[in-house]
C-alpha cells in the first residue's frame, strides 16, 4: 500500500470517530503521515478499527515502520563534514 493510500484511509478512519486533522490540538490540520507504522499481535496485523480480545493481545506488539522518504536530509554532507574535520584535527597534532 502506498504512503498515500495509507494516509488517506487513517485520515478518513479519524474523522469517522472525530478526530479529523485540525479538530482537535493534537492532531494539526497539516497533519502528514510521514511513514507506515505496522503492529502486529503474533502474526494478525492491527488494521483500522480492528477489535482484538485481550487474549489475542496478551504478549508485546511487533512494531515496524518504513523508512522516512526526505531528500532534504544532508546525512552525506554531515559525514563528510565530520570526517574532515577529525582529518584536520589529526593532522595539526
């Protein structure tokens, strides 16, 4: 399922119990999923608005989550900020 799919379904399962984006402080109206969490009790995944009995949830949840997709993140220019710098450093000693 794709990010916007998923963001779509929560965003519409929200506003069915009234908490859609903007309705309450918690939840921003620009409110953007940002990734997909997944949660899985054994091997049943959590879906939206699913019911679990206490059994079925008895031992600790599986969690995961994508990625996060941000170009706009330098991690390449931070490492080869820092090495350089630690190369400098090495060199005045």
């Amino acid at each position: 399922m794709s990010l916007d799919t998923y963001s779509q379904q929560l965003v519409s399962t929200l506003s069915k119990v009234g908490l859609a984006p903007g309705s309450i402080p918690l939840i921003p109206g620009t409110f953007k999923l940002s990734t997909i969490l997944g949660i899985k009790f054994g091997e049943r995944a959590v879906t939206y608005g699913e019911i679990f009995r206490v059994s079925e949830c008895k031992v600790a949840p599986t969690i995961s989550f994508a990625p996060e997709k941000s170009p706009s993140l330098p991690f390449g220019d931070i490492g080869s900020s820092l090495d350089s710098s630690r190369h400098k450093h090495h060199q005045a000693q």
